[in-house]
C-alpha cells in the first residue's frame, strides 16, 4: 500500500486514542471469528471501539452491555493479534496505560529522543513489533514512516544524513538491496525474532559504523522484554541484552521465564469463544531457551517448543536451522512446514538466502541426512534472494 494511505489510517489511531476510544488492531485479511472478538472488547470497553487494519477506513462499534459475570475495565483498551505463523491468531488485550507506559520505558531505551535520525520501520504496523514501534514514537513525538518492505526500498529517502531503520531478522536481505551509500545508514533495530551472526556481518561489512540493537520479547508481553544495543561488529548471534526496567528475566532449566508489569491484560484465543485474563503479576515460561552470560547479558538460544512431525518422525526445526546456518553461513533461514498428503504429518519448507558463498540444494540435502536420515529427502529446499512473507512480515 502506499506511504500516504499508511499514514492516513495511522493518524485516524492515533487521532482515536487521543480521544479516549478503545482500539482493535485486526490482521488486513478478516478470519472466521473475528466479530466474536470485537464483541468481547465491545463488552469489556467502557468507551466506544475503533476497529482498524491500519489500512483502511476505521469502523467505530458501539459499547455492548456485558454479559452476566463480566466487567468493563475502567480505562481505554487496545487489542491487536499475534502474527498467526503457527495457526490462528490470538487476540491479545492490553490496558492503555500499559501500553503507554511500555512505550515510554522503550523510547527511554532507545533514546529516541536524544537521536535526530531519519526514522524508517519495515514492519507492518499492525503487529506487536510494529505497534510498539508506533506507540513509543507518538509518545515522544518522533516521526517514523512505515514502508513496505519491496526489493530495493524504493520509497527509502536517500537525501537524509542519517538513517535508523527497524527490521525484523527476514528484512535484512531487503535492506542490503536499497544500495544506500555506505555511511547513510546509522542505526538497525531488530526485533521479530532471531538476527543471525552471518545477517549481522552482511550489514557490517555494507555498514560498519551501524549501532546495533537486537530486542527479544512476546506479544503476549509488552511486546518487548529485554534490549542489547551495541557497534553491529561487536554482536554476537542469540545476545538479546539486559531487561527493560521493572522487567524481570530468569533463566530456569535453560528456558527464559518472564515477569513484567506490561503484560496483557487478556487473550481471546482461537475459537475466540471465551475472554482469558492475563498473567498478571506472575512468572510465565516463555518457551524460549535461553542463558545468563556472566556480565549478567542474556542469550536467546532458539525455541523449546519448535518439533515438526515428518513422516512419524519428531524433527526439530531449530536443530535444522542451525545445521543449515553452521555449514553455509546464509544471510536469513526460514524452516516453517505445509501439511503432507498424509492426515497429521507435515513437510517442512526450508528459505534459504544465501551469504557470500552460493548454496545448492543438494548440499543442504547431504548435511541434513547426516541429522535427520531419510527424512531429509521430504525437504522443500528453496535458495531464495528474499524470504516469503505472511501480512504480519513474518
């Protein structure tokens, strides 16, 4: 879409929530379920409801009397949905304040602020990612233009002094074919899930004097949980920095558990028939591995929870991605599935964009027998220059 169309409907948002209105952020694609869930928010809302794509034109929705045992909360809501990469979307709930506060605990971090850059976002705005970065910017009343992330950035301005760019780790090949000038680009921010060393140094060696920050968090969580800010050259892959303050992070049997006071205050997960409240205050197992440098810097070491059933046979798409990222250095893998012809099981499709060294599905094939076996046969292996993407970028 275009960068005015964006614009327009980002402006009717933010236009909203100035107002006091509670907000629904729904996918550009409408699921089954969907007025089921506006429902739910137009119950728990005491204001009036926008419902947006962040597109499009805005549907306002009417407060609805709550049913027997429910309560309106006493401040604007917002709910946006999980990316829906591993089925349908969730729907998350936060309490506006929330959200403001996360924003402002953000903009401090990243010191937005302080920086008189250009600022750029590839992520659709309509995601946990995107939306955070909409809200600490309108916070602190620092510009930023969504952009669509198409081969070679043609709306990417390029008469600006200095550039800061957010991405998720599947934009970096986009990035690399704006063809900025060497010393345009001043910042990357990432977040979205995981940066690999070889995409790092594939910016570095087009940038060297880019500021990194690589961020890790949930949807379900703030979004974002903790943040690593450094020289690009310095990155190591997995290191996802310190906690946000207030933000407690624990590693517990290798796996990352969180505590934080920006969690969402509810869910309407699929079949969106029934309203959960949140966490609250407590602990949550994240899913997500993990470990505690001794400086007290924590790394993200890939998902618990990422098995794929092949043929009768558990695969793990972390251990797959990892084989691929040790034997050839690519820039971005993407190990995702397609249902089988056969009830249950799954093939798993593997993007490749190759690093400086060129790939060849035979020999991604070879190292994953030595892993897998015959599985490895079942593979869709793709070399691709660019990865394929859903609405949520992801």
């Amino acid at each position: 879409m275009s960068v005015t169309d964006r614009s327009t409907a980002l402006t009717a948002y933010r236009a909203a929530v100035a107002e006091g209105w509670s907000t629904l952020v729904r996918p550009p694609t409408v699921y089954d379920g969907l007025d089921v869930v506006v429902a739910h928010l137009a119950r728990r809302s005491g204001p009036p409801l926008l419902v947006t794509d962040l597109t499009g034109p805005p549907r306002p929705v009417a407060s609805l009397a709550p049913r027997e045992g429910e309560t309106r909360c006493d401040e604007p809501l917002l709910g946006f949905h999980t990316s829906g990469s591993t089925g349908r979307p969730t729907c998350v709930v936060y309490r506006r304040s929330v959200v403001d506060a996360h924003a402002r605990a953000i903009a401090e971090r990243l010191r937005l602020d302080e920086d008189d850059a250009t600022w750029v976002a590839l992520p659709p705005p309509g995601f946990a990612y995107g939306l955070s970065i909409v809200h600490s910017h309108a916070i602190t009343e620092v510009p930023v233009t969504f952009l669509d992330a198409e081969w070679g950035l043609p709306d990417l301005p390029r008469d600006v002094e200095r550039l800061a760019v957010y991405l998720l780790p599947q934009h970096v090949p986009v990035l690399l074919s704006a063809n900025l000038p060497r010393r345009a680009l001043g910042r990357v921010l990432v977040a979205g899930g995981r940066l690999s060393g070889a995409a790092a140094r594939a910016i570095a060696e087009r940038f060297p004097h880019v500021e990194l920050t690589n961020m890790y968090g949930q949807a379900e969580l703030g979004p974002r949980l903790t943040t690593w800010t450094g020289p690009i050259g310095e990155f190591v892959e997995g290191t996802v920095g310190t906690p946000l303050p207030g933000v407690d992070l624990q590693v517990r049997d290798g796996e990352f558990h969180a505590r934080t006071p920006y969690a969402m205050a509810a869910s309407v997960p699929a079949p969106y028939g029934v309203l959960r409240e949140g966490p609250g205050t407590g602990f949550v197992a994240t899913r997500d591995r993990g470990s505690e440098l001794p400086d007290g810097t924590l790394r993200h070491e890939g998902r618990a929870d990422h098995v794929l059933n092949v043929a009768g046979t558990k695969i793990d798409a972390q251990v797959v991605r990892g084989l691929i990222e040790g034997a050839f250095a690519p820039i971005v893998v993407r190990v995702d599935a397609r249902p089988a012809r056969v009830g249950g099981d799954v093939v798993p499709v593997i993007q490749i964009v190759p690093g400086e060294g060129a790939v060849a599905r035979g020999a991604v094939r070879r190292v994953l027998h030595a892993e897998i076996g015959s599985v490895a046969a079942l593979c869709d292996i793709r070399i691709v220059d660019r990865l394929e993407v859903g609405e949520s970028g992801k």
